[in-house]
C-alpha cells in the first residue's frame, strides 16, 4: 500500500483534528466541547450529506447501476451481520454477539464522509445515489440482529417474549432521529433540484468541512475515553474489530467489480461495508437487547473500528480497488 496514500489521508484536516481531541484528553487538557454542539454537527452532517444526495439522484436520474449499487447495499447490510454472529458465537453468548454484529452490519455518516474527503483529494468523483445507499443500509442491520436474538437467545422465557414489541424495534429501525433525517433530507434534495440547491449552497457545502473538523475533534476525544474500555474486550474481539471490517471491504469491492462501478463509488461501497455504527445501531441494540453490554460494541465500533478505517482503511481500501482494476 503506498505511503503517500496514507499520508495523504492522514494530513487530511478533519482527520487531524480527530487526532488533536485524542491528544486533549491523552495530555488531559481542559479542553470541553459543550454537550449540545455535537449532537447539532451530527444533525447537520446528516442533513448536508443527505440533501446532496438528493440533488445528485435528480441531477442523474435512476439508471440500472444505481439499482443495482442500491440492491447491493441491502444485501451487504443484511449478510454483514449473520456471518459476522456466528464468528462472535465462538467466543460470546448470543446477545452480545447479535448486538456486536448488528453494529458491524450498519456504517458510519462520518467515515463515508471522510472517505469522501479522500476522494476529493485525489480528484476522483463518486455519485451522489451513494448516500441514497448509506441510509439504506442503516436499518436492515438491526432488524437482523433482533432476529438472531430471537433465533438463537439462550434465555428468553415468556415474560420477555410478551414483553418484546416489533413495532417498537421497527420504529427504532426506520424512524430513529438520525436514519428520518437522511431520508427526509435526501427527499427533500429530490423534490426541490436545482432550484433548491443554489439556496441552501452556502448553508450545506460552503461550512461543511469546518462542521466536519469540529464534529471529528469532539469524536477523538470521545474515542480516547473509550480506550480504556478495551482492556474488557479481549484479544479476539480487538481482533474482530480489526479484520472483519477488513473482509467485509473486500466482499463489498468484489460485489462492486460485478456490478461494475466507478472507482469512487467502489471505495465509497466499501467504506459503507467496512464501517460500524456507533450511534444508530447502539441505541436500538439498548433497547431492544438489554442483555448485550454496550461497553463491548460501542468501544470496539468507535475506539477501533472507527480510527482503523479512517487512518488505515481507507487507503488500504483504494489500493484493493486499483489491484483489481476498478
């Protein structure tokens, strides 16, 4: 892999400051972002990116690779997780597996938007229709997970059975804060065109990458804190959280070649395959699988997942895409 790559990625501004909130709370500064912010910079990433997203998708319409990209991006959201539970099976109980693997079958706003980041560094373009794609793959991945739980909980008597409400866990699946927004926001870049992006122009594309940089600072430094976590995780699932993102790019740039996508929609197909949610998916995990520990999959998802991808992914990732002649 070239060291250029990395490099570049790492030079990345938003990237760097991911560094400097790790730093912060490595060198234990004072430095605090109050409360309120991140939640509205993640409310604003997801709006930014989703109503590009709709702009792009009427700008070039639906065509059969569009289909096609959109298909795959539910089959991967829905195959990640079952073939990621039974490799966590060999060491956890169902719970913990099923909540691990549901996090690991749904991505992460901020990678795809970092590898976004990548590309335009290196010049290389990639449709809009990807975002329609990301939102698609925030939802199956939970409804998957309830399902093992189900199949293969060790435990559930009757009183939870009864207690256990599908459209609970649907509306947590498709109308949680984060996937609503991205879905209204994509609608919304549909429905007004070109009209609609030239007014909001300078609001979601002018700031974007100085929202980003503040949202990835307050990201490092919450990573940082979950370190320490780790040290319950244990080798094999330090490992899982290392090489399974690994092989779930690798299935996706395959599944991309036989589609045959561009390059930048490829590494963006990959990314949304390799990364784990950290938000979506953990809230729905605490409701729905109480018996699972949170510590387990939010620390693997963001104190490891999350760097690995943005530092070493996804470079590595563009690499494998170049190998096999994307």
């Amino acid at each position: 892999m070239s060291s250029s790559l990395i490099l570049s990625n790492i030079l990345n501004p938003p990237v760097l400051f991911f560094f400097l909130g790790m730093l912060a709370i490595f060198l234990k500064s004072d430095l605090e972002i109050p409360q309120p912010l991140p939640k509205l910079f993640s409310l604003y990433l997801l709006l930014a990116i989703g109503f590009k997203g709709g702009y792009e998708i009427d700008e070039s319409g639906i065509n059969p690779e569009i289909a096609l990209t959109l298909l795959a991006a539910i089959f991967m959201a829905s195959v990640v997780p079952i073939y990621s539970f039974f490799v966590l099976r060999v060491k956890l109980d169902s719970y913990n597996a099923a909540a691990i693997a549901a996090t690991y079958g749904s991505i992460s706003a901020v990678t795809f938007i970092t590898a976004q980041s990548f590309l335009k560094i290196l010049n290389i373009p990639s449709g809009g229709h990807m975002v329609a794609a990301l939102a698609l793959m925030e939802s199956p991945a939970i409804i998957v997970g309830i399902v093992l739980v189900r199949l293969f909980g060790q435990s559930q008597d009757e009183k939870e059975k009864s207690e256990f409400s599908w459209g609970e866990v649907l509306r947590e699946a498709f109308l949680n804060g984060s996937v609503f927004l991205l879905v209204g926001s994509v609608i919304v870049g549909i429905l007004t065109g070109e009209k609609g992006w030239e007014k909001l122009h300078p609001f979601t594309q002018d700031i974007f990458y100085g929202v980003l940089a503040f949202f990835l600072l307050d990201m490092g430094m919450v990573a940082a804190r979950r370190i320490k976590d780790l040290s319950h995780t244990g080798s094999f699932l330090i490992a899982f959280s290392v090489f399974i993102p690994v092989a779930n790019a690798i299935f996706g740039i395959i599944l991309a070649k036989l589609i045959g996508i561009s390059a930048g929609n490829a590494l963006l197909f990959a990314v949304l395959c390799a990364s784990a949610s950290y938000i979506a998916v953990p809230a729905a995990m605490r409701m729905t699988v109480p018996q699972a520990n949170p510590s387990l999959y939010v620390s693997m998802a963001l104190a490891l997942t999350f760097p690995f991808n943005i530092i070493i992914g996804i470079p590595l990732y563009f690499n494998i895409i170049k190998l096999i002649g994307i």
